[in-house]
C-alpha cells in the first residue's frame, strides 16, 4: 500500500508522542511504502517569538510576510525536516530523505493573496522524482514549503501541510492518508471522538463552529482528496489507533 502520513509538528515535540510514532512507523514501512508529510506550526511561531515577530491566523492558516516567509523556510527545510531525518536515521531507518515542496518542483501552487506568501489551490504536482525514489525504497520526509506562481515567476510559499497532503495523495493515488495529531480525532461539541465522520457532516460542524482553527483546512483537504478518489482517510494521534475515519 501507497501511505501518506502527516505528521503534526505537535507530534515531533511530544517526546512520548514522538517515540510511540517512529515505533509504529518502523513496522508500518516493513510493508508499505510511506511518505512523511510534517508541519510545525507550533516550532515556527515559537522562532517568531524568539525574533519578536507576532504570529498571525486566519481560519487556521498562518499569515505570511516577507519576515516570516524566512522563519518557514528556515524552521520547515531546515530545522525539523533535518532533524527528522536524523531521528528516522538514528532509529535505524536505512534510507532517507528530506525534501521540500520546492525541490523538482515537487508542488506548484497559485497564492492567495490576502495571506501573504500562503500557497491555495494546487496547480502542479510533480510526481517523477517521488516515483524514482519510492521505487528504490527511500523513505521520504517532506516540509510543506512550495513554488507559487506570480506573473510568471516562481516565489516561495509556505502551504499548510494538509494541503500538501492533499497534493500528493491525490496525485501518487495514496491508498491510505493518516493525520497524526494532537488530538485523538475528531471532537464533537462533548469533546468526544467522532469516530465516522461523512463529508457532509463535515460542511455542519464547520458551519456550528464545532471544528475550528488548525482542523478546518484539515477536514477540507480531505474532502479535496475524496474529490479526487482517495477513500481510506483518518485523523489519530497514535498511528495504531483510528480515531475518526471519514467516510463518503
Ligand atoms: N472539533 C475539533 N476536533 C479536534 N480538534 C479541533 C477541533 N476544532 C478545532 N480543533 C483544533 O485543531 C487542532 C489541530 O490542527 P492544527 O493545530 O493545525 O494541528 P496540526 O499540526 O495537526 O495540523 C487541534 O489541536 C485543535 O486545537
Ligand atoms: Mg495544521
């Protein structure tokens, strides 16, 4: 199977959390091959702070600057996907990879402009390079900084991972989309985990306010890949727990 796992950065900086999943990972790449999706949204505004920039949402998606178009490359590219990389390396993992969405221009993004340098609907996604090196077993870690088109030229976007989620599960045809996160699913308005959660119910609990923030451009990338025939999708924060799966 064709997995696609996005890891929260809220997931690398819990240590238990982090130690359960690279456990689980191990077993899970003995069978299938898997691509690491990471954010870290919470390392990026914690380095804004550090350089007294004040991070700025709108409906879950991050504000972005020319300022903070730098710390997201610099925390993205280079701090947690090399240190992924070096954690997967050092648990014994044999091949690995770190790339960001700019590499072969891996996706191309058109920007919506009232965010800054923020990267909206998926224009190309280049799979070659993706094939070749699942093909020759690499296990690969990508950050979710991309290429966006603005007359004509390319410039540097941060794109919410989730919608990089959707990008590439939708064109490598994943059979199977994991989002590790903080929470063990889906909450309903009791903080209960939704376990099945269907596409419409999903439009309802955005409209009641009952999925918010970080969890809105989530659930909307999953109803992006169902669009595009990804069917096997689930929200969980331990890789051997389901959560909510979303069903049609
Ligand atoms: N109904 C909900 N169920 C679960 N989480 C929710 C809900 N509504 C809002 N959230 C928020 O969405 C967050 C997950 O999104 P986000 O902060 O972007 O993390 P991630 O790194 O996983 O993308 C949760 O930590 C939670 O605060
Ligand atoms: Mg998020």
């Amino acid at each position: 199977m064709k997995i696609i796992i996005k890891l929260s950065g809220k997931i690398i900086d819990n240590k238990d959390a982090f130690n359960n999943f690279i456990g689980k990972l191990k077993k899970l790449t003995l069978r299938n091959k898997v691509i690491l999706i990471h954010g870290g949204g919470i390392q990026v505004s914690s380095w804004m702070e550090k350089l007294s920039l004040k991070p700025k949402f709108v409906e879950g998606l991050r504000f972005t600057d020319d300022d903070t178009l730098e710390v997201v490359i610099s925390v993205l590219c280079g701090l947690i996907n090399k240190k992924l990389v070096y954690e997967l390396i050092n648990y014994g993992f044999k091949k690995v990879l770190g790339l960001s969405c700019i590499d072969d221009k891996l996706v191309v993004t058109d920007i919506d402009e009232k965010l800054g340098y923020v990267g909206k609907n998926v224009l190309n996604v280049n799979t070659n390079l993706i094939n070749f090196l699942f093909n020759n077993k690499y296990l690969l870690v990508i950050s979710s900084v991309g290429l966006g088109k603005k007359d004509n030229k390319f410039v540097i976007t941060n794109i919410n991972a989730d919608n990089v989620v959707y990008a590439l599960a939708s064109h490598l045809k994943a059979d199977k989309v994991i989002f590790l996160t903080d929470k063990e699913g889906v909450l309903d308005e009791d903080n209960k985990v939704i376990r099945k959660l269907s596409l419409k119910e999903i439009d309802e609990l955005i409209a009641k306010k009952i999925v918010t923030e970080g969890m809105i451009p989530k659930l909307s990338a999953i109803k992006d890949m169902f669009k595009r025939g990804v069917s096997q999708v689930i929200i969980t924060s331990d890789l051997g727990k389901v959560g909510t799966s979303i069903v049609k």
